[in-house]
C-alpha cells in the first residue's frame, strides 16, 4: 500500500505514511483528500518536502489562495511560500506572527474564500516549545447541546486583524492600527458554518471582533465561551505530540 493514515486523537489528526515520492499521485491524493476531510489536520512525519515539492503537493488541491503578500515578511517571499519567523532580518515586524500565536483560522480577515487548508513544513526547530496545536471546529459544533446550537443559529461574527494584533501589545498606536486596516478587510461570517456537504462548523479565533447586532461586551463573552468550549470539544492536537 502507498500510503497508510493512523488517526491521532478521537476527532482530529492523521499521521500520514507515504513516500516521498509518491505524494502527488492521484490515488495518493485522493487519499489524503478523504483523510483531510475527515481528520481536519495531517502530519507528514519526516517527509521533508522542498519549496516545490510542497507547492506541487498544494497544487493537488486546487486554486492557491495567496494572502500573505501583503504582510510583514511577505512581501519579498517566493510565490505562494511564507517564512513564518521571528527574525526581523526576515520579518521587519514579528508582532505579526506573534498575533497567530492564538486561536484562529487562516485567511479570515481577507475578502476571499476561505481557503480549504493550510499548508507547512518545520525548516528549523525551536529547542523547546513551538508546537503548533489545533482543534476541529467541526467535532466542537457537533458536541455543543441543542439549545446552544440554538443560540448560535443565524448569528455573524466581525472579525478584524486588528482585534487578532490586541493580546500582542498593552496599547496599538494609531500608525500601527492604520498599518493592519491597510492589510485585510473587515469580514462578516457566519458563527456556525454550513459546509457545501450540509456538516457544520464554527468560524472563530482571536480575530473575531464582535457579534452583529449584540453590545460588544455581550457578543465578545459570547465569542469567548464558544472558543473555550471549541477548545476542549474539539479535543486539541499539538502537532508535536504525532511526530
């Protein structure tokens, strides 16, 4: 068999066995397609993909979806690759990566669709610390009681890359609050997300800003509650602990 998934945690993960070589094969792909649905993340243990490898991989999938030319650190980047680090020699303003040290979901401040999944590989890593966790915001709405999944039924949520950049820094000045509305929209979305196939989801992270049509304190509690039981339903993955 080319490639084996041996799932990580109840509802998220897959450790994925594949050669090098044979990761862009259509069956391959098909695979990892299924799995990906399923699991909602996959870890390639020690494939070590190149720059192209790995843009070929992504091609597999469908469109690119480019947001990363206009932030700090991608500007000077190679098509379609981002150097997420925190040397300013790279990145002339690490807070940016610093922000994502928090829940959120990639491309959610662009008017874009959202893309169907993020792609990394490790190139240098740190001597303690820097796992990468994640949980499926799927197995969170699914577990949530009916009078909550009531409660979250046709609301919007505002997200802002500035609400994202808050827990970064005591004060944002004025230049840097005009610096991250210059780089992404305003977006409204849905609190839970129906999929194309009918499953549902929720679309939130620290750059959710307030509720449409709720006081901010009261759409900002709300929006807090939610994550924290996303957290704990969707049963977090650290990517370190399947490698």
């Amino acid at each position: 068999m080319k490639i084996t998934v041996e799932n990580v945690k109840p509802h998220i993960g897959g450790i994925v066995q594949v050669n090098r070589a044979n990761v862009c094969d259509d069956d391959v792909v098909a695979v990892c397609r299924d799995a990906l649905e399923e699991r909602g993340v996959l870890i390639f243990p020690r494939i070590n993909l190149t720059d192209a490898e790995q843009l070929a991989f992504t091609d597999k999938f469908g469109e690119r979806a480019n947001f990363s030319k206009n932030v700090p650190g991608g500007t000077d980047a190679d098509d379609d690759v981002y150097k997420i680090t925190l040397d300013k020699e790279v990145n002339f303003a690490p807070e940016y990566v610093l922000g994502t040290w928090f829940w959120h979901i990639d491309g959610v401040t662009i008017d874009q669709p959202l893309p169907k999944a993020t792609m990394l590989s490790a190139r240098k890593l740190s001597p303690t610390g820097g796992q990468t966790e994640f949980a499926s915001t799927f197995a969170a709405y699914e577990n949530l009681p009916a009078d909550e999944k009531a409660a979250l039924a046709g609301l919007k949520v505002i997200h802002r890359m500035e609400a994202s950049m808050r827990p970064v820094f005591r004060e944002i000045d004025e230049d840097q609050l005009a610096k991250y509305r210059g780089m992404a929209s305003y977006m409204l979305h849905p609190l839970a997300w129906t999929q194309k196939s009918g499953r549902k989801s929720l679309v939130l992270g620290g750059h959710a800003d307030e509720i449409q049509g709720m006081s901010i304190p009261a759409g900002r509690t709300m929006h807090r509650t939610t994550i924290m039981g996303s957290e704990r339903l969707g049963h977090a993955l650290e990517s370190a602990e399947a490698i």
